[in-house]
C-alpha cells in the first residue's frame, strides 16, 4: 500500500509537469504573437509599406510620435474589435476601407497588393496592442 504523503507527491508531480509541458507547448505560440506584434508595429511605420503613422495617432504608443489627424486615431482597438467578427472587420478595413465607405482616402492595402496578407495580420496584432 502507498503511504498518502507519497501519493501527493506523485500526483504533485504530475500536475508540475502537465503544466510546465502546456507551458513548453504554448511557448512557440507566445513567441509567434510577438514577433507580429513587433512586425506589425514595424509596418505601420515602414514608409515603403503600410506608413499608417503618416495619418493615424497612436496615444498608447508613447514611442511613435505622429501630429496626423487625417485619419481617427487609433486607441483601444482591443475592446472596439473585440469579438472575432470585429477583428475580421479590422482586417478588412486595413485590406480596402472602400468596400464599407466608398469615400474613403485610405489605401486599399491589401486589394493593391501593397501588404500581404500575412503583413495585414501583423498590423493587427499591434493594434489589438493599443
């Protein structure tokens, strides 16, 4: 018979190392969300690219500076897109704006080409960061 004091410890064990495993497996996940975060942010200043910082503020990015006011500022992005339909309307808009708003002066970045679909993901993930 197994003492109770040695049965903790077993099944302490295995707790610790069913959570250091999610850990290990949720660790390239973690790592690729922040490497688009950090190439979204890149982006939205890259001026050959999506150059979103010559029109929009970004009050929570204390680091870019931008005296634009040509397009709204772009603050609490998170909670305004935050269900998944949200975010495939912020997608969208950054893809081309004049589908919802045919007056738009907002580029249509992904309907020209000028950012892959992979680059539209990135910008996203920086401003679910506002």
């Amino acid at each position: 018979m197994v003492s109770r004091s040695v049965a903790c410890r077993v099944v302490g064990t295995r707790i610790i190392l069913g959570c250091l495993s999610i850990v290990v497996l949720a660790f390239p996940a973690l790592a690729a969300a922040q490497t688009a975060i950090v190439d979204g942010r890149a982006l939205f200043m890259d001026e050959r690219k999506g150059n979103c910082s010559a029109c929009h503020k970004t009050p929570a990015d204390t680091l870019l500076k931008s005296a634009s006011n040509v397009g709204p500022p772009l603050e609490s992005i998170k909670q305004k897109y935050a269900a998944p339909v949200d975010r495939l309307r912020l997608r969208e808009a950054i893809s081309d704006l004049s589908k919802r708003n045919p007056d738009t002066i907002m580029p249509p970045y992904g309907k020209h080409r000028i950012l892959t679909e992979t680059e539209i993901n990135a910008i996203v993930a920086y401003l679910e960061t506002l």
